[in-house]
C-alpha cells in the first residue's frame, strides 16, 4: 500500500514537521536538490539532526552544520512521499527536494528558500553558549542587550553579529534585514562603533519584528532593487558574511556608522574632520561605548 501524507501549511504546519521529523531525523541524505538556490548544501549522506518550525518558516539542519531555510508565507509547501510515489504537485514547482532511504520530501512554491552554514559555536568559547529567545514576549531583552555590548570581536560587522547564535536564538535571516533597516543602521557598522543605546534599539526592534504577524509583507527584504519604503532610495541586495545569506538594505537611508561611507583619504593623519560624511561618522561616534576604540583603529589606519 501506498502511504502518502500530504497537507496543506496552514494550521497544519506542526503535523507535517512531525511527520518530516519522524521521516527523516537520523537519516543519511542519498539526495539533496534545492534547485536554483544559492549556497552550500549538505555532503552526500550527511545524517538529517533536525527539523524544526519557526513561525511560517521550517529549517532542517544537517549534522555538517548546514541549515535549510524554507520560508513559505501564504503559497509554499512541504509534502512527504514514499520512494516512487506519484508526486501530487508539478515537478517544476518543487524548490528542495530531500531524499533518504524510502521517502522523498519535496518543498513546493516556497518564495524564500536559503542554505547556510551555521555559524561554528566553537568559535566563540567564552560566549556562554546560545544566547535567549528573543520570539519569546517574556525573554530578557537587557540581557541579549549585554551580549550584544559585550561580543569579543570588536571588528565584527553587526549584519554578522545580528545571526550569532550566542547572542541571541529565535531570529531570522529575514528580521536580520528588517530589524536593520527598522533602525536605520548600515549592515556593515562595526561592533566597536555601536553605542549601547544603539544595542538596545536593535534588541527592542529585533524582538518586536520576530514576534509580529509572520504574513506582514516585509519592507526591505527581498526587494531588491525597488524604492525603499521610506525615503525612496534603492534597495540592495548582497550576500554576506560567514552564514552567505541574503542581506537587503537601503543605502540611502541606512547609512549610520558606515566606515565605507567615507574617503579612504580623510581617515588618515591627524586632521580635524570637515568632510560632511566624516563629520556625520565622527558625531554618531561620540555617543559610541568604545568611542577610544575608533580613534584607535583609526590611528592604526594611518
Ligand atoms: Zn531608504
């Protein structure tokens, strides 16, 4: 007999992701296909740790450390079949196709679908393990707040930082944008130049974004190349960081604390800043916690 589980998303989100768990967990990956997607994708008979649900979006992660991102807000599915069944939507509809010994799960429609490396917690030894989750309403915002203050790596891009596990656990590629764009924060600002007013706001705005209405139409993520909401610039789009997800920001309107914003030449010698983008770099900086830490690297620059 032919056993098929096939569902529909909505409101059924946690009996497929059971279904899947009880599939494929444990299972070594005889094929992964994730079709036009950019970025790594398992090795060949990498064993399935999880799959979890995380609002509309369901992540399956392998044990070497990829994470398969599927975000399937009002049209994506996921199905599961038995090696050989019939599948019950067109094939070139399927965005990932994940096969282990006698099922096939096959994600359709999904707008957003990303592999990443997660990032190597052993990196980080002192950073006290995965830091809270901020989707919960009752998580400690001020304590995410003290680890995003206290990152070791003060060179570390906040776009970067934003996606460290060890700061903070339930956040998104997706509200990774938002949230930067929310603030108003260039994606490439330095640790070292962030003030803790400037980590708190992003902690706030972080948890409000992953805690909103999952179908709310993001502003700046995925537009790549339409007129930003607010002032009407163009929106980017870039692959970053060591996690090589999609990052989208406008770089009109989020500007703050880009030390690419100003000329290489202005941020060497000893001179009093006069360039208007330098003025503006050096007055965000004054409120910044390690404002010596600037001038430091700035020394160093020169
Ligand atoms: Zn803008």
């Amino acid at each position: 007999m032919i056993y098929s589980l096939h569902m529909a998303m909505r409101g059924q989100t946690n009996h497929t992701v059971a279904a899947m768990r009880t599939a494929l967990v444990g299972q070594p990956t005889l094929r992964f296909d994730a079709m036009s997607t950019i970025g790594p994708a398992p090795v060949e008979r990498s064993v399935i740790e999880s799959v979890t649900v995380k609002g509309r979006e369901i992540l399956v992660q392998w044990d070497d450390g990829i994470v398969l991102s599927t975000a399937l807000r009002f049209s994506g599915e996921w199905h599961l079949y038995r090696t050989a069944e019939m599948w019950r939507k067109e094939t070139y509809r399927a965005r990932v196709v994940i096969e282990v010994e006698g099922w096939v799960a096959v994600c359709f429609d999904a707008p957003i679908v990303e592999t990443y490396r997660q990032p190597d917690r052993k990196r980080h030894p002192q950073s006290g393990g995965i830091g809270p989750n901020i989707s919960h309403p009752k998580t400690d915002l001020s304590g995410c707040t003290q680890r995003l203050l206290d990152y070791r790596y003060a060179d570390a891009m906040i776009s970067d930082v934003l996606m460290d596990e060890s700061v903070m656990s339930g956040f998104g590629n997706v509200a990774r944008s938002e949230t930067l764009w929310a603030v108003g924060l260039s994606p490439f600002a330095k640790m070292a130049d962030l003030s803790y007013e400037d980590c708190a706001v992003l902690i706030e705005t972080a948890s409000r974004i992953v805690r909103s209405d999952p179908d709310t139409s993001p502003s700046v993520y995925g537009r790549n190349g339409q007129r930003c909401m607010r002032c009407r610039g163009t929106v980017e789009f870039k692959i970053v960081g060591a996690s090589r997800r999609n990052l989208y920001w406008c770089p009109d309107c989020q500007g703050r604390l880009d030390r690419r914003l100003i000329p290489s030449n202005l941020l060497q010698g000893d001179h009093t800043p006069t360039h208007p983008a330098e003025l503006i770099y050096f007055s965000d900086a004054v409120a910044a916690r390690k404002r010596f830490k600037i001038f430091d690297d700035l020394d160093k620059l020169g």
